[in-house]
C-alpha cells in the first residue's frame, strides 16, 4: 500500500513541477510581430514633411517617417494596417489600410510595405489649403 501512495505523491510532485515550470507561456504562440516599412519612390515631387501614422487595427498608433520601420507586437490572427496623414500631393501604392494574416507555425515576423507616391505641390499654400 506504502509504494502506490509513493508513486501518487511522486506523480503529483511531477504535475505540479511541470506547471510550475511553463508558467503562462504557450510554446505553440511564440511573440509575433508585424514590421511595417514606408518607403517613397519620390522622384521630383515634394515630400511629405511631417511624416505619417500608422494606425493598427483601429486601436494604436505610431508615428513614422519616410524609409522607416516601425513594428507592432501582436497575436496569430487577421489584422489591419492603415498610413494617414498624407500630405495632399502624396498617395499609397496599394490598398490602405491593408490586411495582413500572422499564422501560428510561420515565420513570427510577417512584413508588410507602403510605398508612398509625391508629385509636387501646387504653387501658393505648401499645403493646398
């Protein structure tokens, strides 16, 4: 009798180190990230001088500026993107915002890029107001 409620103390001791041991962390959801570069293919226009804001999923936002990162922890799953503040002689290349899809078992950086078009500005207001 002795020994089988040595093995039920051993096994929860077991358990219990086990659990302990992993703690909230999920080895099947490592840290993702979305990396998110602006980058201008300007060639004669104006740029933007104030640079842009990247706003993701509608919750939060960064500030960045022409050929620049900048990176949003995340979860797996469907996510947003969107540049604004554009000056009004600037557009994206692409959709925006964009849908980006981070996928548990692939890479835990996903990329995504805007490229942001300049013509130049009208003569008067730098700003067209």
């Amino acid at each position: 009798m002795r020994k089988a409620r040595d093995f039920t103390v051993q096994l929860g001791l077991a358990a219990a180190i086990l659990t302990l041991g992993c703690g909230d962390s999920n080895p099947t959801s490592p840290p993702r990230e979305i990396e998110v570069t602006v980058t201008s293919d300007n060639v004669g226009g104006d740029m933007d001088p104030d640079g842009y804001t990247l706003v993701f999923d509608s919750q939060s936002s960064k500030s960045v500026s022409v050929n620049a990162t900048v990176r949003f922890s995340t979860s797996n799953g469907s996510h947003f993107v969107q540049l604004l503040g554009l000056a009004p002689n600037c557009s994206v290349d692409g959709p925006n915002p964009r849908e980006v899809q981070v996928v548990a078992g692939e890479p835990q950086t996903v990329m995504i890029a805007f490229t942001v078009h300049c013509g130049a500005m009208p003569p008067g207001d730098p700003w067209g107001y």
